[in-house]
C-alpha cells in the first residue's frame, strides 16, 4: 500500500515502515503517534484513490522518532576591492517519523 500526504503544502510519498523526514514541529515530542489527515493519494495493489483534494476518510499514522538539522547550506556574498564579505550558514530543521500505518 502506497500513499501521498501533505505536510504544510510539501507532498510525500510513504509505505508502511517508511522513515521520512517532516518539516520541524515543535508540538511533538518523542515517542507520540500522529496522524496526518491531507492524503491526496492512496494506492493498493493497483486500484489508486485520487482525492479531489484530499481522498475522504483516509488517514496515515506515524510515530515521532525525534528532531534532526539538515545539512548546512552555506551563502556568500563577495564583491573584489570593496572590502564586502559576508557569509551565512543555515541549518533547516526536521522531524523524523515512521509511518506505521495507513487507512483507506
């Protein structure tokens, strides 16, 4: 069984036992379940539901693995013989889930 769920307008695709990495959420703690609502697609042994948007009555849960930062992503702006340099790093955080089930 294979789904697409929304979260906070970002699409990803999941099977049971997945681990994906969400955009961060303070609100969960370690160990929670959570159910995401927004599944726009669900796919089971080659009958797929479209939802328009979301398909009815469909749920996925997971369980909160806990909190990790992303690679660095470094910025640099430099300009010759002008004495102009500035360098910027940023870390995005994420939330690490297993999706443990999904219900049609």
């Amino acid at each position: 069984m294979f789904a697409v769920i929304s979260d906070r307008n970002r699409q990803i695709g999941v099977r049971v036992g997945d681990v994906v990495a969400c955009d961060l959420n303070v609100d969960w703690k370690e160990g929670e379940a959570v159910t995401f609502e927004r599944v726009l697609l669900i796919s089971n042994e080659g009958q797929v539901h479209l939802g328009k948007p979301t398909v009815v009555g469909a749920k996925v849960q997971a369980k909160v693995l806990g909190a990790f930062r992303g690679v660095k992503t470094v910025s640099m702006r430099f300009k010759r013989r002008k004495n102009v340099r500035r360098k910027q790093g940023h870390r995005e955080g994420y939330t690490r889930v297993e999706i443990t089930g999904i219900q049609a």
